[in-house]
C-alpha cells in the first residue's frame, strides 16, 4: 500500500490493533478479553438467578444479582465518561424493581389456572 508522498507502508490487520494494543493504547487486548469474560459472567448470572425461569430463584438471591448487574452496569457507564446515564439506568432499576414488588403488579403476574375444557377449541 502506498501512502501519500510515495512511501511504502505495509496493510495493518484488525488482529494486529489488538494483540498489540495499536489502535487503542497498550493493554486494550486484556480490557476487551475482560469485558468479554463480565459480559458472559453477567448473563450466567441472571440466567440462573434473575430471570423468570432461573433455576435459584429466591427473595434474596434475585435482588442480590439484580443489584450486582444493573449496579455494574451503572458503575460501567459512569467509569466511561457518562455518569448521568449511569445514574438513569440504575435508577430506572430501582423504580421497576419496587413497581413490580407491588400487589397490583404480583397480581397480573400470578399464574392462571387451566380451564377444562376437554382439549375444544374456545368458540367465539
């Protein structure tokens, strides 16, 4: 590849930014590798704790995962420059989290029971 004035550089490859840490300062390698191991530790955990058919449900441990991934989230936000976005998203959390613990909220979540209607098709 020939540059402007003449001079012969040589491709610069994706793998080569990152292994190096061209691209992005030194170490940026270690910081994708690690924001890649948070993100799938992240999802492990609310797959098994957090979501709505997570294994280990219970009164403690899903609040606890619930404030350890949207808490690093906002913490995330706010180490990257965007504080106020942190704060909002943790907040919004908070709000739904306490929302959704209200009777009239549990009430629209609570299972219904089956009809026994033989397996017919409901007629309109």
């Amino acid at each position: 590849m020939v540059a402007s004035g003449g001079v012969r550089r040589p491709p610069v490859r994706a793998t080569t930014l990152v292994t190096e840490g061209r691209g992005g300062g030194p170490g940026r390698s270690g910081r994708v590798s690690g924001a890649v191991v948070a993100v799938a530790v992240v999802i492990a955990l609310w797959a098994l704790v957090a979501s709505p058919r997570a294994r280990w449900r219970g009164p403690v441990a899903t609040p606890v995962a619930k404030v350890a991934v949207f808490g690093g989230a906002g913490l995330g936000l706010a180490l990257t420059g965007s504080g106020g976005m942190g704060a909002g998203l943790v907040g919004a959390a908070v709000l739904l989290s306490a929302l959704a613990r209200t009777p009239e909220v549990r009430a629209l979540a609570a299972p219904v029971p089956a009809a026994d209607d033989g397996g017919r098709p409901a007629s309109g």
